[in-house]
C-alpha cells in the first residue's frame, strides 16, 4: 500500500476521531470538562485509554464503538498492518478503506462476523 494512501487514510481517521470527540463532548457534560483543556492539536492524540472507563461506559454508544475502531485503525497505521483484514490477512480493497477508514475486516470477514452477532 502506498505511503500517501496510508497518510491520506491516517488524517481521515484523526479528522473523524476529532469528530467523535467534539459531539461526545456536546452530548456529556463529564467528557467536557475532560476535553474541555486540551488543544485541538492534542485532541488527535488522545488514545481512548485515556478517556475516564466510568466516561466511556456512560456514553456506551455506538460513537463509543466506532472510536475504538479509529483506535485500533491508528495503531494499524502506526505498526505497519492498515489495510490489511484483521482476520484473514487479506488486503481490503481500497475502495472500502475509502468508504470506511477504520475498517479492520475485510467484506467477507467482516459478512461472517455479522452472521455470527446474530
Ligand atoms: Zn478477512
């Protein structure tokens, strides 16, 4: 995978985490104040660990969720394995990379774990 699809990739999943953030901190007053100080510039790296469990269990939403994917997406970035499946090892085709940056199974891994939440 090339260098400027993955840093391309990378700023998406920032921007979208820098989204999350923003409108969890609108909806909750308690991540709010947690946020509250911290620079823009910083706010890309805050890791979800750092955000307070009682906070994270509060909100419990499907934001949550997602953010935890950016997470785990960035860390892909960061040791080398983006946009590779996370099950299988397969590539995940860029167009789906697009659609969903943080996606971490590929469409058929991804079809199978649905089928098995059901
Ligand atoms: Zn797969």
């Amino acid at each position: 995978m090339d260098k400027a699809f993955k840093e391309r990739m990378r700023k998406s999943l920032i921007a979208l985490k820098e989204q999350i953030l923003k409108q969890l901190a609108l909806e909750n007053s308690e991540f709010h104040e947690l946020i509250e100080d911290i620079k823009p510039k910083d706010l890309a790296d805050i890791a979800s660990d750092d955000i307070d469990r009682r906070i994270l269990e509060s909100l419990g939403s499907a934001e949550m969720r997602r953010l935890q994917l950016i997470e785990a997406a960035l860390g892909r970035v960061r040791d080398g394995h983006y946009g590779v499946c996370m099950s299988c090892g397969k590539k995940i085709p860029r167009e789906r990379l697009e659609a969903i940056p943080y996606a971490i199974l590929c469409i058929d891994c991804k079809a199978s774990e649905e089928r098995r939440n059901r």
